[in-house]
C-alpha cells in the first residue's frame, strides 16, 4: 500500500524544482513520514528555510512555512520558537545555507538548545547556483570555482554541532531512506535542539565534475561510505577510514531555552 | 491620580514607549550608544510574560525579530550604525515579506566603526536606501525625549498599520540625554494592531490586495497555514516571476506608503509663517535650531523651522511650498549633506538651500547655525 | 524665552558626577517641575578617564541640549579644572575641591573651595559619598533649586540602608559651602 504524502502537500505545488537524482525528494518524503509518526499539528507547526535547494523544501508542505534570507533560517526559527514555544519548529537547509553564510546562527542554535529539529541535507555543494565549493565539499574535490581541486578543509557537521552544544545529533544518508523519517522523529521528539545531517547527493553539479558517471554510482557511494554506529564500534581504525558514522551520534538532556527564559519570567515576576 | 513622571535618557523612553505600544518580543544585540534601549525591555519585558533575546549578531537579531512578528508579536530591535549596516539585509525581508516590526538606529559617526560615543546623523540616507532594491520606508525623526516616548508608540501604530517595518532614527544627543518624561494612561495613546484576517483558512492569500494596499496578516499558530518567502511573491504568497503579478506586488507596496502619506507625514512648523528663511533640522540638531531661530527672530531676522517628525517618505509637499515661500532653506545636519540632498531635489532651484554639516562628534551649536543664516541672507 | 542656567559636574570616571547630575536634574524636573535636560560625555573607559555631567535648568522648555557656557562648574580634579574653567560664564561660579586642585584656575568668575573628598571621607565616612556632598554644596551655592528639593532627589536614588549616610552627606556638603562662602 502506497503511503499517503500527498495530504501533507499543497495542492498544485508540485512539481518540485529538484533534478533528476537529487536525493532532496527523499528527504521530504521522510520529513513527510517523520511528521506524521510524531502527529504534529500542521496548523502548529513552522518549517523554516534558508536559500538555496533544500530551502525549497517548505514551499511544498501544508504547515505554516517560511522561506527566508541565506544561512538566517535558525535565527529567524528562533524568533519563531521563543514568541510561540508552543509551536513545533522545524528548520530544513543544505550545507552551504547552514554552515557556512548561516554558521554562526546555526552553532549559537545549537549552543541554545532551542527545541527545534534542524534538518540539514548536505549534498557537499552549492547546487542553485551552479555548483561552488561549500565548506562541506571534500578536499581536492572539483567544483566551479575549484577547477584544479578544491584546497579547503570540510567541516564535519555532526561533530560541529555536538561541539557547540546541540544535544541530539543524528545522521543518515539519501540512500538510507527508511532510516530518515526514524531519524528526524526522534529528533522532533527530543526536548532541546536536534541536527539531523542527510548526506545528500547533488548529480548535475557535484557529481558529474567528479567522475560519478549516474545518479546510481552517486547513491552507491553513500551505501558504501555509511558505516551503522553500532557496526563502527567493532570495527578498526583501519575498517573505518574514509567511512561515514550513521544512526544516532549523540544525545545528551541539558535545560532547553525556551523552559529557562520561562523561569526567567518566573524570577521577573517574584516568583 | 498623577501621572507617573520619570527623568528618563532617550533610549529608555523608547523602550517604555514600545511597552505602551505593546510591544512583548525584543531582539537585538549589543552596540553603544543603543544598548540602554535593550537593557530595559530585558528587565520590563519578562515582567509582563513577553520575550527578550540576545541574539548572535545584528542580523539574527533581525531574523529573529521577524520570526516573532510573524507569530503575532510585537517586536523591537535597537542598534547603531554598523549593527544597521548589518540589519539592512532582514529590512529588505520585512519590506517584501511585509513584516511589521521596529527597528530602532541611534546613529553614530562612521563610516565602519567611526566613534561609537559621538552623535551622528550620517545614516539618513542609509534609512531610506541602504537595503537593496525598489522599497517604502517609513522613518520617525524625534528629537525629545517625550516625543521619543511617543514616536515609538507611532511607529508601532505604522508598522502594525501598514504591515512594514518603520525605523526611528536616534542620535546619540536625543538616545543619552535625560530628560522628564510622562508615561501616557492606557487609552490616552492610540495603539494600533494589525488586522487580522476576516476570512477562513482556506481562503486566506497573505498578499491579497482585493480590499485594500494592505493585506491582513495572519499569525503563524492561529489555523491559518500560508508560505512566506524573500523571493517576488504573487497574492497567494508563492514564488512567481509574472512579470504582471510581481510587478504589481512592487508598485502596491510602495503605494501603500506613498498613498497614504496624509495619515504617515507629521512634522512641526515653528515660526513658519512670514519665515524668509527656513531652518530644515530634525533630531537633536533641530534643538539647536529652535534656539538659534529665537535669536535671530530677536535680531529681526524672519527665521522659522519646518522639523520633520517624520522623514521618509520626504515631506515633498510642504517643502515645494516652503521653497516658494522663502529666500533660504538651511539645513544644519550632524553629516556632510544627507537630507539637504532631497530639500535641493525638492525646492528645484526656487531658494537657496545651503548646508551646515558637522561630523566632529560635537553637536551643531545655535552660533554656528545663526552665522550660516546670516552668510545667506 | 526662559532663563538657562547651565551647570558642569566634571572630575574623573567613577567619582559618581553623572549621578549627582542627574539627582540635581530629577530635583529640578520631578521634585520642582521645572524644565531640565542632563547629558554627559564618556569615553571607552568605564573607570578612570575624565567624566563630566552636565544639567541645564530652565522655567521653559529648553532647545539646546548641551551646555553652552555654564553658570556654575564643580571641577573635582585638577585636570578637570584646567581643561573645563574656561568654560565658565563671565560672572559665574567655580567650585573645587581644594586638596585635588592645588593650581586654581584665574578667570572672570568666583572661585569657592572646600576639601570634598576628605569630607566625604572624614566627616561622613565614605569616600563614595563625594559626589552627594558636591551636589550639596553645588546647589548651596547656586540656589538653582531648593535645598529640600535636591535632599527629597538624594534620598529617593539612594537604597534604604545608605540614606542617613547620604543625608548627612548632602547637608554637609551645603553647610561647608555656606561656610566657605561666608569668608
């Protein structure tokens, strides 16, 4: 039996802007999946954005949805969160958006612990605007403004987020499409700050500049790459190089933000 | 019962006036000499159940302002020049996404980090252009600080009114000064809020324009599930690229400032009516010009001023008139020529219109203003 | 138009003079309902530095905010009196604290001297009370408002458990300046 995403889409707003191939599509139809385990109100509910591919995603959902600047979605979900706590949050984006013209607002999120689900779908590039390196992009890879290969760093958003505070961290992989809507209900039903990172494959501008001749080769390197937690802690160093940590990387309980200013009301009013 | 009275700095008046206003949602970050305007509305704002956060920057500040104002808040942000540089990106979202909120800019020098303790009007221009592409703004000049108290409850009114974001142009003379100040009763004061939609959810376009410039504006939680975004939008909120639709949707919304002018324009005429020569000032420098028009008025100089309380949209009316009216039009402003650039556009060579510019950290004093009135005359 | 009167609180960072300031411009505007404006300017030091507080008291509305030249200055340092008496209106008043100002500025003004910081030190027995005898004996010497009024703005600032001290502090500092005056 089919499952039912077209009730949580608007009507008339399909089809989407993906590509061919973009796993984007089978994130949302996980958030969709994840949404609906956790039975959040729709009228309740804000799904926040940035710019960008992912940041598309909201425009499609029938919830209360706001698409905003570059790289600003947790700060404006936080506006969202601490006026109304009452509301379920829920913030969508890819790499770039998120950690790099968005990082300090997405480590000060974490740092928070805001009780929002951050879902980042990292497909290691700029896709809508052609295909530029991101801070996720791997070393010596090539994009279009790293034709020689790119010389940066990659940021690792699972631990940049464990790093600055977040205390649930989650990842999985478009390949990995029955793990997602388990992974982001998990993280929509932890009090405090949840980054669940999808690593994400982007053919038209990632792939094809780096010898992935398919959408399948592109999918079977995340299948290969992706190592379960449970799976890596028997496996050696060696085993493990050049592989991926999937499942729940880390959960911690701290005092959620929205609960703390509360008792700062609380104190204001001589309570 | 006697009103309460307070000896208050400019910048606390404005976070009073915005809690009379309603205001329960401050977001901001901090910046001399605008802090003072943070500082209280993170002790009264908690008091009565609304929220104060320190945000990481000026432009999550921002972002968060308008994530709350979209729940239905009424939400203030205050900072200073380069907080304002930063927060010009989030004022265009507000303008296209139709967001109400305040922002306050107690300006001072620059460019960059300039003098953060000296007063400044060099961000005028910055109010009205500094964001990128075709917009309205609406910009509150006061210069006392009463008037700060209730030119913040105004500009609350404007933006829940006009669904916009209005800024309230300080400098640091009017934002550090103290002076008496006396709290409005409730009811004393109009307080405005937006309009709610008076149509089901199913039905609801957040930028229907069928009744009106201004389009009733929802509030995220309430049961009306509709998208907002950045990008050029048609009446149902979605991204479009008709070159009608978003054509239309540019023009209505600076329609429904400029076509509203008569409600938003306020200023004060003083001396005006037989002035042969016009002192155009705004903020604190418009103190110094009252005094130098008293004493020229003593020497038989027919001097008078037109104070604008608001300055964008430029009161180009009553400017063209003064213009034909008067000799002069002087222009004593705490940058090197930022409004005396519209009084010129405006008076369209009718009179003189000369400039005193300062932008040494001091004030412009009445002697300098009284000199320049005579050297024109 | 009414009548300014412009007075100068200078000294150094942390010696509370835009507190006396703004004490002396809440008696004037709350306690009497005159007209008063109070500034100050500050550089990026939080203590230390040169401070100075300036209030201006008029029956009417005032339009510049600033002191222009003042009527009366209190100078609490020698560097403030060097740098702030030549601000001073022909005919006015300046008031120094003796101990610190051992080069008294010459000018076309009236020079009161008493030792404010060993006041507050000795007779009332805080030094951080300086700034409550200075406005004592700024408003004993000015007359700009009523010694109760500026006694009712003291007292209304100060927590409970300091107000005899900084009772005894302002009338103090009024009564040593209707001393010196005397002379």
């Amino acid at each position: 039996m089919a499952y039912d995403y077209e009730k949580s889409i608007r009507p008339g707003k399909l089809p989407h802007i993906w590509c061919p191939g973009c796993g984007h599509g089978i994130v949302m139809k996980g958030l969709i999946r994840a949404m609906d385990s956790c039975e959040l109100d729709r009228d309740n509910t804000a799904v926040v954005s940035g710019i960008g591919c992912a940041s598309r995603l909201p425009g499609y959902l029938d919830t209360c949805t706001l698409h905003t600047a570059h790289g600003r979605a947790a700060a404006f979900a936080t506006g969202v969160k601490m006026a109304k706590p009452e509301m379920n949050v829920i913030v969508v984006g890819g790499d770039g958006d998120g950690t790099a013209i968005g990082g300090n607002h997405f480590i000060h999120a974490c740092r928070r612990n805001i009780d929002m689900t951050y879902l980042v779908m990292n497909n290691s590039i700029y896709g809508m605007t052609g295909g530029q390196f991101s801070p996720c992009t791997p070393t010596g890879a090539k994009a279009s403004t790293t034709v020689y290969g790119n010389p940066d760093p990659t940021f690792d958003i699972a631990k940049l987020a464990i790093g600055a505070g977040a205390t649930f961290v989650a990842r999985g992989t478009a390949f990995h499409a029955t793990q997602i809507d388990k992974l982001i209900a998990e993280g929509i039903k932890h009090k405090g700050l949840a980054v669940i990172e999808i690593l994400d494959d982007c053919p038209t501008t990632y792939g094809r500049r780096n010898k992935f001749r398919s959408v399948i080769d592109m999918m079977k390197r995340l299948k290969e790459i992706a190592v379960p937690v449970a799976a890596a802690a028997k496996m050696t160093p060696e085993q493990l190089e050049g592989k991926v940590l999937t499942g729940v990387l880390h959960k911690e309980e701290r005092p959620e933000y929205t609960e703390q200013y509360a008792q700062v009301i609380q104190r204001a009013q001589g309570a | 019962m006697a009103k309460k009275v307070a000896l208050m700095q400019g910048n606390e008046a404005c976070a009073h006036g915005a809690l009379y206003a309603g205001c329960n949602f401050f977001a901001g970050y901090p910046i001399t000499p605008s802090t003072e305007v943070a500082e209280v509305m993170s002790v009264e704002l908690p008091k009565i159940g609304g929220k104060f956060i320190q945000m990481e920057d000026e432009i999550g500040a921002t972002a968060a302002l308008i994530g709350a104002a979209l729940t239905g808040a009424k939400a203030l942000d205050s900072t200073s020049g380069p907080g304002m540089s930063l927060k010009q990106e989030l004022l265009g979202y507000a303008c296209i996404a139709e967001i109400p909120c305040v922002i306050v800019n107690v300006q001072r020098g620059g460019p960059s980090t300039g003098m953060p303790t000296g007063p400044s009007q060099s961000d005028m221009q910055q109010a009205m252009w500094g964001t990128h592409g075709d917009h309205a703004a609406i910009v509150l000049t006061p210069a006392s600080c009463q008037e700060i108290y209730e030119e913040t409850v105004r500009a609350f009114n404007l933006a829940e009114k006009y669904r916009m974001p209005v800024q309230i142009q300080l400098d640091e003379i009017c934002a550090h000064m103290r002076e008496r100040v006396e709290f409005a009763e409730p009811g004393e004061l109009e307080v405005i809020d937006r309009e709610a939609p008076s149509v089901p959810p199913e039905e609801y376009k957040p930028f229907d324009d069928t009744k009106g410039l201004v389009p009733p504006l929802a509030a995220f939680g309430s049961g009306y599930r509709y998208h907002v975004t950045g990008l050029n939008k048609a009446a149902d909120g979605f991204p479009t690229t008709k070159a009608e639709l978003v054509d239309a949707e540019e023009r209505r919304q600076i329609d429904k400032v400029m076509l509203n002018q008569k409600d938003i324009q306020k200023n004060e005429e003083y001396l005006l009516d037989d002035a042969e020569v016009v002192l155009f000032a705004y903020g604190s420098t418009s103190r110094s010009a009252r005094y130098a028009v008293n004493e020229l008025r003593k020497e038989g100089v027919k001097a008078g001023m037109f104070r604008p309380l608001t300055m964008w949209p430029f009161p180009d009316e009553r400017i063209a008139e003064l213009a034909d009216q008067a000799k002069a039009i002087v222009c004593p402003e705490m940058n090197l020529g930022q409004m005396v650039r519209e009084v010129e556009r405006v008076a369209k060579g009718n009179c003189t219109v000369a400039h005193i510019g300062r932008v040494d950290g001091e004030p412009i004093n009445p002697g300098q203003i009284i000199d320049k009135v005579k050297e024109v005359l | 138009m009414a009548e300014r009167y412009e007075i100068r609180f200078s000294g150094a960072g942390g010696q509370g003079l835009i507190t006396a300031g703004i004490i002396l411009a809440e008696a004037a505007s709350i306690v009497e309902g005159k007209y008063a404006v109070q500034s100050q300017s500050y550089g990026p030091e939080a203590r230390g530095g040169a401070s100075k507080s300036e209030v201006i008291i008029s029956d009417g509305p005032i339009d510049y905010p600033k002191a222009t030249v003042v009527d009366a200055c209190l100078a609490m340092t020698q560097v403030a009196a060097d740098k702030y008496a030549n601000g001073i209106k022909p005919g006015g008043l300046l008031l120094l604290d003796d101990d610190f100002v051992k080069n008294v500025p010459e000018g076309d003004f009236r020079v009161v001297k008493i030792p404010i910081m060993r006041i507050a030190k000795e007779d009332v027995g805080r030094e951080i009370v300086a700034n409550v005898v200075a406005l004592g004996a700024m408003i004993a010497l000015t007359d700009v408002v009523a010694r109760d009024s500026g006694e009712t703005a003291v007292l209304a600032k100060v927590p409970e458990a300091f107000l005899d001290l900084n009772k005894k502090a302002y009338s103090l500092g009024f009564e040593k300046v209707k001393e010196a005056m005397e002379q």
